[in-house]
C-alpha cells in the first residue's frame, strides 16, 4: 500500500531434519564449538520455569547468499541441535525502512527459491557429520518440514495491531499464504478471522506454512514456532516408520511353520522389532512434548495452540496414535501366536518323550 513502509523486521525460514534417535548435547558441544540456544526470553510476564528441558544447542552457519530479483541477498544461517534428535535450521534476513509492497515481493521470491531449502539441508548435513559421534543411531533422514515467519517490528508511520489488521489484510493474508495474486474478500476474510493480540502493537496470524508476527518483542514468538515446527518434523517421521513397522509385519501374520523349525521361533524376530520400534517412538514423544512446556504464558500458548491448529499436527498426532494401536494390535496377535507355537513344540515334546518312555519300556521288557 502507498506510504506504508515497514520501518523494521524479519523474514525467517525454519527448516527440521531428523538426524538420529539421540543426540547427547555435551558430547555435541566441543565436536562443533556450540553454544547455548538462548530459549524463551521471558519477554512478556511468565515464570521462571518456562524454559527447554534440555536446552538445545545453536550453532552458526555462516550466510546463504540467494539471488532476488537481481540481488543477492546474504541470510543468515543457525542449525540448533535439539537432544531428540533433530536439527533446526533457520535462514534469517534483517529488513528495514522498505515500503510495505518491497517487503512482501522479497518475502515471497525466497519462499519460492528451490535453493533455500538446499542449502538448509547442506547445512544441517556438515554439521551432522561433525556431530555423528555423539548421536544415537546416526541417520540423516530425507524428510524436511518447513515454516515462514514474517516480522515486522514496526510500521511507518506507526500503528497498532488493530490499525494494521484493518488497514493491511489482503497483504497479510497474501504472506500468509504465499499468493503472489490477489485473494477475494471471503478468502482474505477467513484467513485473518483468528489474530491473537496481547498489547495494543502487536499482532499474530497463522495460516498452515506461515506466520505474520507484528510485534518489537518477537523472539519468543518465533522460538516458539521453530519448535512447534521441529515438532511436525517427527511426527512425521514417526508416521513414515510406524507404517513401515506395519507394512513389514504384514506377512508374519501368516507364517509358514514346519515341521523341523521345533525349535526356532519364527515369530521371535518380528516381536522384537515391533516392541523395540513400540519403545523409540513413545520415549521421543515423551521428550519432544516434555522438552518446553508453555503452560504458565497465556499469549506463547495461544500463539502455539493456533499454529498447531493450521499446520495441523493434531492430525499427525491422531495418525501415529492409530499407527501404535494398530502396531499394538500387530503385536499382541503375534506374542499369542508365538505363545501358541510354544504351546504345540512342548506338547510335542511331551508326546514325543512319552513315546520314548513306551519303546524303552518294552525294549527292557
């Protein structure tokens, strides 16, 4: 829009790898040279608690220089290595005093450069390799998961997060949904009918791909979604090897027993998988949802919550919850089959014991 200028801000791309089920922070430290991640800064009221549990590791990329309409434009890379085994990376460019329409053309030429996400990855892949050591069965995934976070720190001439709402919603909801074309009015309606405010400058919006944060204090904000990011990250990945673990079972449902195979058990192999696969993904859970907890901070928990909501974990989080009852289910139909197997190996035995016992009686006899 004419006159409106964006007087400072942010363009953030966050891009999660899945490097491995563990990585021990203190031994990762010295391999790479990391520091502390800073975590939740406590910007707005919260307590002291509020916090990683543990604290992730960060780590300098140096800058991805990216071409944009004839520019080259130098961002900043980061990989955080969080101990679940995951990395973070995030491509970080610093804007100021460029009109609104500038700022929106340079958001959307690097959300659709092909190279971004290379270059992430690169960067997660040299630091994976410096790291292996201190990681718990090393494997670079080929899964990314992907997120936008647009700041803007503040306006000129200034205005506040309802001013900037009523004045500017065909360009948020553009950001938002990357579109470089025009949005209809029920289209732009239903992408900004949930914004979240907490002072009077400030403003949150968040669509499946994206986020719009209009706020000086924004740290905490895209802490929080680089998380929530790295989050879909591995309940995707946990849905990709849950459902692999299923479809490899498949066909021991129906083994094919002999005669000879007394005593091997061909069910032993498969019961281990499934019970080792069944234990991963429930002590990752229960890292990733225990390593930052936002109860306590109304606006970081709303902020959260919504995002969730449009990128839509809790149906990835439904899925591998049926994938681990069916992989239950698998399980359980397997150990009682497998308990059979043994049922019928001693009974023959027994038999066959009995029957020796007879032809040694008679032999003697």
């Amino acid at each position: 829009m004419s006159g409106i200028r964006v007087a400072s801000g942010h363009l953030f791309f966050h891009y999660a790898y899945d490097a491995g089920f563990e990585i021990a922070l203190e031994a990762a430290r010295p391999l790479c040279e990391a520091s502390d991640a800073p975590g939740i800064a406590g910007l707005r009221p919260a307590p002291a608690h509020l916090q990683y549990r543990p604290k992730p590791l960060t780590v300098p990329a140096g800058a991805v220089p990216v071409p944009v309409s004839g520019k080259t434009l130098r961002l900043d890379a980061a990989v955080k290595i969080f101990d679940f085994g995951a990395l973070s990376v995030t491509l970080a460019l610093s804007l100021e005093d460029l009109s609104l329409d500038e700022y929106a053309e340079i958001a959307l030429s690097l959300a659709s450069q092909d190279g971004m996400e290379k270059s992430a990855r690169d960067a997660a892949r040299r630091l994976f390799e410096r790291i292996r050591p201190a990681v718990s069965r090393p494997m670079f995934a080929d899964l990314v998961e992907e997120y936008c976070v647009w700041h803007i720190g503040a306006f000129s001439p200034a205005m506040s997060g309802t001013e900037a709402l009523a004045r500017l919603p065909g360009e948020i909801a553009r950001l938002l949904t990357l579109e470089g074309g025009t949005l209809s009015e029920a289209a732009v309606a239903e992408i900004v009918r949930a914004p979240i405010r907490y002072f009077d400058n400030d403003l949150f919006l968040a669509e499946w791909n994206a986020a719009f944060v209009y706020d000086p204090k924004f740290q905490d904000t895209a802490e929080v979604l680089e998380f929530l990011n790295v989050q879909v990250l591995e309940l995707r990945y946990f849905d990709r090897l849950l459902h692999e673990a299923i479809e490899g079972v498949s066909e021991k449902l129906r083994p094919r027993r002999r005669l000879f195979h007394i005593l091997h058990d061909p069910f032993e192999a498969p019961l281990r998988r499934l019970s080792g696969i069944r234990t991963d993904v429930s002590l990752v859970r229960e890292r990733i949802y225990n390593a930052l907890k936002l109860v306590g901070d109304a606006y970081l928990a709303r902020v959260y919550e919504e995002a969730r909501r449009k990128v839509g974990a809790e149906k990835h989080e439904e899925t591998v919850r049926d994938q681990l009852a069916t992989l239950t289910d698998i399980y359980t139909v397997l150990n009682n089959q497998a308990a059979a197997g043994r049922a019928e190996t001693l009974e023959l035995i027994i038999i066959l014991l009995i029957a020796f016992e007879i032809v040694m009686g008679l032999l003697r006899w």
